[in-house]
C-alpha cells in the first residue's frame, strides 16, 4: 500500500497587473516596491513551508519622480559631482539604494518602469531577464525611427553603440529576491537632462546620455510610448497584461 503524499502544485502566474503611479516621490515609491516584493516573497515561503503553491502575483509599474539621484549598492559616491548644498539648491533629492548598478537620475519627463515579477513564472535567469528588458525598450524606440543597441559590458539601451559616438537613452538597475525582482528602467523621453551633467552616470565618464524628445527634435507623448512598450513587454516575456488600481500600501 502506499503512501500519500503531499503535492506541490506549479502554478505558473504569466497574468500582469499594471499599474501607474504618476508622479511619486522616490523614497514612497521605493517603499511600496518593497511592499509588493515582501509580500510575494512571504507567500513563496509560506508556500513551500506548507508543501503547496499558490499563484504569486506579478506587476509592471509605471512612475515619475521628482528631480532624484540614485546610486547603487556598488556605485562609486565618488561620481555624484555635487555636495548637499548643491543638492538642497536644486531641490533634488538623492538616495543610496538596493539595487544593482551605479548612479544615476530620475526626473518629470522620463519613463521609469518597475516590473515587480516572480521569475519562477518566466524563467529564473537574472541576466536573461535584463536583456529581455533591454530588447523591449530597443523595440520600443525602433518603432520611432531611431535604431538602438547594448554597449558591451554595460546595462541598459544605447545609440550608436558600435562608436565613439555612443550615448545612453535607458538605464537599467534590478534587485532580486528569491526570483522576485524589484526596481527596473528608465528610459528618457521628454526630460531635462542637465541634471547628468552633474554625475557621472553609471560610473561611465566618456559617454553622454540623450532622450528619445533630444534624437527625434520633438516632445513625445508618454502614454504613446507606455503602450508600445507594454506591448513588447507582454510579448517578449509571453505573459498576460491587465489594468488594474494601484495596490494600497498599509
């Protein structure tokens, strides 16, 4: 006679929960991402604790921040060119941060993305997950006209990378978790960018940065974007997209 068993139940979740947040002071959204990554981390553990498995969720967000430097777990302080009174003088805010890569900034006008996923839905590969992001955003921009491209050894989406004249149009900085990843992209679009003139960005000082408005001579609309990128997103990760509300925050 044998005997039962408990079963772990793999129930792939390929559905999407897309939210936008508008614009959201950085260290609110930082908070609400850790929120959403706790909780699906909770219930994985929860899952294998109790020899079951239930569906974890998975969402893309979409957000503006107000004028902010950001630098990674790794970055060099060093290539943050301003002191706090600079900072303060700017009205811009500046925070070491938990994900990977070095600094960079986030300013109105730039679409930043945080796809809030468990890989163990998609495919527990962190590098193959960066460049899926990377090809969503290279899409993205080739349906404006414009080709882009990776820089070799480098994160993140380029112009004439194959050059000197090399510029960097997204970057990209991810934290995971057990296979659940938080922060993301952000790519530039109707922004100001002088503010890179005062870092270094992404620890890269022979390379400047441009916006998808700077290459095309023209602003550009957002949600235009949001809604080809999502596209390519969905597509390339063969998953599901639904809008849904913003999750509330306790």
């Amino acid at each position: 006679m044998s005997m039962a068993v408990p079963m772990i139940f793999q129930m792939k979740n390929k559905i999407v929960q897309v939210q936008d947040w508008g614009l959201v002071d950085y260290q609110e959204a930082w908070k609400r991402q850790e929120f959403l990554l706790a909780s699906t981390v909770k219930l994985k553990t929860e899952n294998r604790a109790n020899s079951t498995e239930y569906p974890t969720p998975n969402y893309l967000v979409f957000v503006e921040h107000p004028k902010v430097y950001t630098i990674g777990k790794s970055g060099n302080l060093d290539n943050l060119l301003l002191d706090d009174e600079n900072l303060r003088q700017q009205d811009t805010s500046f925070y070491k941060i938990n994900r990977g890569g070095d600094i960079t900034f986030h300013g109105p006008g730039q679409i930043v993305g945080y796809p809030i996923l468990d890989l163990d839905n998609f495919f527990t590969d962190i590098h193959l997950y960066l460049r899926t992001l990377e090809e969503a955003i290279i899409l993205t921009i080739k349906e404006f006209g414009i080709e882009a491209g990776r820089y070799p050894g480098f994160t993140g989406v380029w112009l004439d990378s194959d050059n000197s004249a090399a510029r960097k149009i997204c970057a990209m900085g991810v934290r995971c978790s057990r296979w659940v990843t938080m922060h993301g992209f952000a790519l530039n679009l109707n922004n100001d960018l002088s503010p890179f003139n005062h870092i270094i960005p992404c620890g890269i000082n022979d390379k400047s940065v441009t916006s998808l408005a700077l290459e095309l001579g023209k602003e550009i609309d957002a949600e235009e974007v949001k809604k080809i990128l999502r596209r390519h997103i969905s597509v390339l990760f063969n998953m599901e997209l639904i809008e849904v509300p913003e999750t509330p925050i306790p």
